[in-house]
C-alpha cells in the first residue's frame, strides 16, 4: 500500500468516526451537532490543505524520475511559492541542470574521440570478450587489407595470416614488432580499458616503415658517397696511369707487346667495371622525385614486352596477358615506373627455366599489376632480406636492384608485395592506389 493510499484511508476512517459521533450528538444536542458539523468541514478543509502539501513534492519527484528514466534532461520546474517545495524544485534544478551539463561533455568528449580515433594514422582494432573484432578504424583496414564488415565478429586468428600469426598469442601490456613482405615494419601493443565496468581489450598498430627506412636511407647515403667519392678518385688516377703506360707499348719487343697491351686493357676494364658498380649504388641514392603524368598501364607493359620478346623467345619463355577490358590511366613518373617493371620481369626472367612463363594481369577496382612466374620461387629465408639493401642471393648480384624497385614505389605512395601466391606461383602485386 502506498503512503497516498494510507493517509487517504487514515483520513476517511477519521471523518467516518466523527460523523457517528455527529448522528449521536443530533439525538442529544442539535447545538452540539451544528458544531461537530462545522468542526468536519474545517477538518476535511485541512486534511485537503495537509494532502496537497504533502503530495505536491512527491508528484514533483515522481515527475522528475519520469523525466530521468526518459533520459530527458531538460525539464525544469517553476517555483510555486512554497518554501519547502521551492526548496525542493531548486536543488532538482540545480541537480538536472548538473547532470544536462555532465552528459553533454560526455558526449562531446566521445565525438572527439570518435573523430580522433577515426582520423588516427595509428590502426586500432577494437576487440570483444573473446578476441572477436568489433570494430575497425580506417587506419587498421588498410593494413589489413579487409574491410570491417569482413572481419567482424571473427577471431583474432581468422585476420590475414600475415596478421594473425603475431596477434593471436600477445598478451595484454605487451608488443610485438614484425615485417610483412620484407619490407612493411609494424608495431602492434595489446592493452585495455574500462567501460560500464566492463574490460574491453584493444590493439594498436603503428607503421614503422617509413621511419625505419628513413634512417637506412640516410647511412646507406652517406656510405655509398664516401665510397664513390673515394672509388672514383682512385680509379680515375689509375685510369690516367695506365693510359699513359700504353704508350710505352711500341717500345717493347714485339713478342711482349700483345700481352702487356692485353694486361693494361684488363686492368682498365676492372676500373671501368667499378665505376659501374658504384655507378649503380649512386643511382639509389640520387633517385629523384615522380614527376607523375597520365599514364597508359597498358600501353607500358606491352612495350616493355615487345623489348624483351627477343630474349623470351631466346629462352622459350611464354608471355601471357590478363589485362582489364578498359585501359588503365593513371598518373605516374612513366620511366621511373618502366625501370620499376623491367627491373621485376628481369627477376622473374633469371628465376624460370626454360618453357616457364610470366603472366601479367591488371585489375581496376583496385587498380593493380599482377606479376607472376613458374620459376624456381623465393626461398623461406630470403623472403624476410627481399628488399633490404646490398642483400642478394645471386652469385652475381649487387642487392641494388628491388631496394630502388622499393623506394620508386614507396615514393609513388604504392603499396607492394611479393611472395608465393596462388599455386605456388612467385607473385609480384603493385597497388596503384597512392597515398601520396
């Protein structure tokens, strides 16, 4: 029973009383009765008084509950001049007023981490209770390569196996530093926070690449010219001697002229082969910027097939196309991409044996080049050195050649991978998409 319906029955049962001692007062004293009478009507008059007094402020709390339950913030109450009632209205006011302000800077402050969140170059991949993905931000879909809808509600070990392999087992409060595709350097750090009372867990991606890159860039620079400096200085000097010591051939005998003529050419082409050689570790360090013009993707890679058609059919390698029904113009520094290009299809050359084939495809949504080969592929332990400078696997090799391939890409704001694709294929794939 509420406190309403106990003071209404407490005040019915009262008057009830005094109006049988009214019916027994009529039969003894008419004078007492009219004043019983009168005493009633003053009593309902304030019993009536005493229940509006009482009943106003809980209807007034009652309200503002149901204002609150609503979620509704912005009611206020007017004063009606009752001190104990006015008192009661400032203090909910002040209360909602409290409460209107809190909840609006709670929702900013969310806004604001939403759009910082969202805007964030660092990846963060928001996860459930049981290491399933609840969200994404834009930054973490492009490193995966997945959108959010790809991934939601999936394991951390479902991600892309290049991912997941390192993410599955990171323990809270740790990180983990890893490459992808030998040259993508990330940092992923595993933490929490609160919410509700409730743990959510959470991972952070940060790209190390380019800052990594950067500093290699820089010592690689600096060698590579002191060393040229320094083998150019030295091979012109001993150039300029054995050109002189050429003359001198005629005053030989005749049958020591041919070999001390042939021993100074030797000598003069192993300097001439290390001005070469340094030559090309220079062409790394002063590689300019794109000069990005409108190009046809197509049109480039069937010229640099009709450049090397002699040297396929020499070695009896097949060419096949998979080429997008419409050209594909994008802009690009056309002969720094064509070195790029031929730089890959001379790699995929040198690893097939004979009757192999290299086949080329392009996409347009995502624009891509797709280069593949059947040769002998890309050994497990070479995989992770791929792009990284003066590394090489070949006899012969100066590790130069995909460390430019590299940096052309990279400055072009592409994304690239190679690696074993599809039926043991060696792939190289090229995102035309640039970020810069």
């Amino acid at each position: 029973m509420t406190l309403r319906s106990k003071f209404i029955l407490f005040a019915v049962l009262v008057h009830v009383l005094l109006g049988v001692l009214a019916w027994h007062l009529l039969q003894q004293n008419k004078f007492l009765f009219l004043g019983m009478e009168l005493l009633i009507l003053c009593s309902v008059f304030v019993t009536a008084q005493l229940y509006s007094s009482f009943f106003k402020p809980l209807n007034l709390i009652r309200s503002g509950i149901e204002s609150m339950k609503d979620k509704d913030f912005s009611t206020t109450f007017t004063a009606v001049g009752q001190k104990d009632l006015d008192d009661l209205v400032i203090v909910y006011n002040r209360m909602i007023t409290q409460l209107r302000q809190e909840r609006v800077a709670q929702a900013e402050k969310h806004f604001l981490l939403d759009k910082l969140i969202q805007a964030s170059p660092a990846g963060i991949i928001l996860l459930g209770f049981d290491n399933q993905v609840e969200s994404l931000n834009p930054s973490a879909e492009r490193f995966l390569g997945k959108r959010l809808p790809e991934l939601q509600g999936k394991h951390v070990s479902q991600l892309p196996e290049v991912w997941a392999a390192p993410l599955k087992n990171l323990k809270t409060g740790n990180s983990v530093t890893f490459k992808i595709h030998g040259t993508w350097t990330y940092r992923c750090h595993r933490a929490h926070f609160l919410d509700r009372g409730f743990q959510h867990y959470f991972i952070l991606i940060e790209e190390l690449t380019e800052a990594i890159l950067q500093n290699e860039r820089q010592a690689y620079e600096k060698v590579i010219r002191v060393m040229s400096h320094e083998v150019n200085n030295t091979t012109g000097a001993i150039n300029s001697i054995l050109g002189s010591l050429q003359h001198y051939a005629p005053q030989l005998q005749p049958t020591d002229q041919a070999d001390y003529e042939h021993v100074l050419q030797v000598a003069i082409d192993r300097n001439y082969n290390l001005s070469r050689f340094m030559a090309g570790f220079a062409d790394v360090v002063r590689l300019p910027k794109p000069q990005k013009v409108l190009t046809d993707v197509h049109l480039l890679l069937q010229d640099l097939h009709r450049l090397l058609k002699p040297e396929l059919e020499k070695r009896q390698i097949h060419f096949r196309y998979h080429l997008t029904n419409k050209p594909l113009l994008l802009p690009m520094d056309k002969n720094q991409m064509e070195q790029v290009l031929l730089n890959i299809f001379k790699n995929a050359m040198e690893a097939i044996d004979e009757n192999g084939f290299i086949a080329v495809e392009t996409t347009a949504a995502p624009p891509q080049i797709i280069i593949s080969d059947n040769g002998t592929g890309i050994p497990a332990h070479v995989q992770p050195h791929l792009f990284t400078p003066f590394y090489t696997s070949k006899k012969t090799g100066q590790g130069i050649g995909l460390t430019m391939v590299r940096d052309i890409l990279m400055n072009h704001g592409y994304t690239f991978s190679l690696g074993s694709g599809k039926e043991g294929l060696t792939q190289f794939t090229i995102n035309l998409n640039s970020k810069v």
